[in-house]
C-alpha cells in the first residue's frame, strides 16, 4: 500500500488567541480584561479593536463592558491634526458606572493613597522632586498645579477608571510634595498659610468626578464652546503641570506654546516633538503642525533637565512611560560656555517665536 501523507489540518486564519490580565482592584473588586492577540487578528484599516472587560464584585457577581481600543494614529502624515483632535476629545461626560457613589470613589481614592505612600515608586518620586526641588531658583514656590486628561473617575470601564485613580493619586501627593501644604490645614511644616491654586481639566469628567476632585481640593475647568484649553492661562513659570500621555497635537499647541511650567511631569516633549516634525514635514502640513514644532523646541530649549518618572508597579500603564522636567537653578550655569549657550538660545527662541507669529495668524481661522 503506498504511504499517505497525513497532514494535521491548518489552523483557522487568524485564530483566536486570547490574552487575559486580573487587575485586583482595592475595594475587593477586581477587573479583567480580554483582548485578542495581535497575530490572532488581521491588520487593517477600519474600526478600532475592542477590549473585554468583565468586573467581579465581592459576592461573586460579575458584569462585563466592551470598549474600543484607542486607535493608532498615522503620525507621518494621512491624517489632518484636527481630524485627529476631534477624534481624541470625547462628546462629553463619561456616564456614571451603576451603583457608583462619591463615598465609594473617595475611599477608593483614599485606599489607593495608602498604598502608595508605602510603595517603592512614592520614595523614589520624593527624591526626584527634592532634586528639581534644589534645581529651581532658590526661595521660589510652586502655586498652582495643573492635572490635564486625567480621565473618569466614576464611569463604566472599572479599568481605564482604576488607572485615573491612580494618576489622581500621584498628582495629589505631588502637589504636597512640590507646595509643601497640608491639605488638612492648609499649611506648612512651618504653620504658615500656602496658598496654593489646584485644577484639572478633562472633558470627560461627569457630576460625580467633580463631586469628588472638588472634596480633594481640586477645582474643575470646561473649556467654552469651541474651545480647547481652559486650564491653559494657569500655566505659568510657578506652576506644576500633570498630564500623562497627553497626545502631542492637543499638548504642544494647546497647553505648552509659550507656557513654560517650573515642573512638567507626562510624555518626553523630545518625543512629542519628533512626531510633530513627521507630520509637519509631510505633504499635507497645516500651521497648527509648524505652530507644535515651534513650541516643543521652545520648551526644549529652556534651561531644563529631564529624568524618567520613576517606575510604578501597582498598575501597569498607569504612570509609565512618562518623564519629570524641571527648570534648572540660576546659578548651575555660571562659566562663559553655558552663557554663550544661553545667548545662543536666546536667539533661537527669538526667532522661532518670530516665525511662530505668522503661523499662528494662519492658525486663528482654524476650527478646533
């Protein structure tokens, strides 16, 4: 008999791998999500992938939500930046979970700032900041903080909703870090008053978010209809700006350009400003392009230094990848190379706000 070759059959195209992470959450919930391997699905262009998230409460009830993936941006150039700013910012408010309540979400809140104090990433983030701390210009104080794109505190997806609480949590205890107040009294260690000025701002947030930022002393800002940027007039050189993973074409022209914070901490403006180069340099580059590329080289050209936010392992993809940056003290730079470089700065700073002018006259009609 002549042999046959048995072949064990193909696998399905695109088979279904999946891929399955429990985020143990701190009121005995916990979330998990599923998502399909990047080899168990086709690479195309069409609709955003989605992710499964299935909530278990503590008697062993679970509820499952479904929520789109962010969408990859195209970078290089197919996409226009309003396009793209109008897909990042949301409708509105995110709805309110069901059986969410403010007593619910502030302790929450007030778990997960337990936890950190006790984590290895808040030791390391004190002495980060005591070192941007010596950097900046002696007797000086930071008296507003800024908190951009935090996200919904309360709304259905448990998980992108435990990632803002932890980002809220980092921002607070880096405002007592950086302005030394109490926030039970309001003072320092000294007795004496701070004041200090405390926003956030995120289209997303519902009633009950601000219900809960405003008993955390943080106020809330809107932007006016047609707007982008309400919290941008509070960035000042006396101010602290928290904005993790801000996408560069709502942070460099909105927030950053001439706005230079004394302590910036989200994504590398280094990186933001490569990828606006990409797109200002395509085919299709608008003044809102050259407007982002003129901004990240300002702030780049500042007397700054930069250091890798330190790592956070009570969720993954809460605070990293991100980078502090601080302006430098006055008197670091006293040799005659550093002031050549300060002239030399100087004069670029000059003359890109010069050019920065007439591209933002082109910018002005634009709709965003």
């Amino acid at each position: 008999m002549p042999h046959t070759a048995r072949r064990a059959p193909a696998p399905p195209p695109f088979s279904s791998r999946t891929k399955r992470a429990t985020l143990p959450l701190d009121d005995g919930w916990s979330v998990v999500t599923t998502t399909k391997s990047a080899r168990a699905r086709p690479r195309r262009r069409g609709p955003p992938s989605s992710t499964t998230t299935t909530t278990t409460t503590p008697n062993g009830s679970t509820r499952t939500t479904l929520a789109a993936a962010d969408e990859e941006l195209d970078l290089h150039g197919s996409q226009d930046p309003h396009d793209m700013l109008t897909a990042h910012v949301p409708t509105g408010p995110m709805p309110i979970a069901p059986g969410t309540t403010k007593a619910r979400v502030l302790h929450r809140v007030n778990t997960c700032r337990t936890r950190w104090a006790e984590s290895a990433c808040a030791a390391e983030v004190r002495k980060l900041v005591a070192r941007a701390g010596q950097a900046r210009k002696r007797g000086s104080r930071l008296r507003r903080a800024v908190c951009l794109g935090l996200g919904s505190l309360s709304g259905e997806n448990a998980a992108l909703c435990a990632r803002s609480v932890w980002q809220l949590v980092a921002f607070l205890e880096l405002v007592k870090l950086v302005t030394g107040r109490d926030e039970a009294s309001g003072e320092d260690v000294e007795g004496e008053k701070v004041d200090v000025q405390v926003y956030a701002e995120d289209p997303v947030f519902n009633a009950l978010d601000e219900e809960v930022l405003r008993d955390v002393g943080v106020v809330v800002l809107r932007a006016a209809e047609g707007e982008v940027a309400a919290s941008a007039q509070h960035i000042a050189p006396d101010c602290m700006v928290f904005a993790p993973f801000m996408p560069w074409f709502v942070m460099l022209p909105h927030f950053l350009r001439d706005r230079h914070p004394a302590l910036y901490i989200g994504s590398d403006v280094a990186d933001m400003l490569e990828a606006a180069q990409r797109r200002a340099d395509g085919h299709d580059a608008t003044p809102l392009d050259h407007v982002s590329v003129l901004a990240a080289r300002a702030s780049l050209a500042q007397n700054r230094d930069t250091a890798p936010f330190p790592l956070f392992d009570l969720l993954d993809g809460a605070l990293n990848p991100m980078v502090v940056s601080w302006v430098k003290r006055e008197d670091d730079d006293d040799d005659d190379d550093d002031d050549d470089e300060r002239e030399k700065g100087e004069s670029e700073r000059k003359e890109d706000a010069d050019a920065g002018e007439q591209l933002v006259e082109g910018v002005k009609g634009l709709h965003v």
